[in-house]
C-alpha cells in the first residue's frame, strides 16, 4: 500500500513538473513573437529552475 502511494505521488509530481514546462514553453513561444526580451530571459531563468 504504502508503495502504491509513494509511485502515485511521484507520478503526480512528475505530471506537475511536465505541465510546468509546457506552460513555460508556451509562455517563451509568445513572448518571442512579442519580441519581449525581458520577459524572454525572465522565462529562460524559470526554465532552468526546473531542468
């Protein structure tokens, strides 16, 4: 029981982390077509908080 619990914790961190980065790669995609390079290198710092 308590295994099935901590691979279903790690599941739901990992699934976390990857919507994270997707959200984070979208954030990037737009603010690259704004031309916003302040909040290019904002979100590139986000970014490698998280790899």
């Amino acid at each position: 029981m308590i295994r099935n619990k901590f691979e279903a914790a790690e599941k739901a961190r990992e699934a976390h982390k990857q919507s994270i980065k997707k959200n984070l790669e979208h954030r990037l995609e737009v603010a690259r077509t704004k031309g916003d390079e302040n909040l290019i290198r904002q979100i590139e710092a986000e970014m490698q908080y998280f790899n």
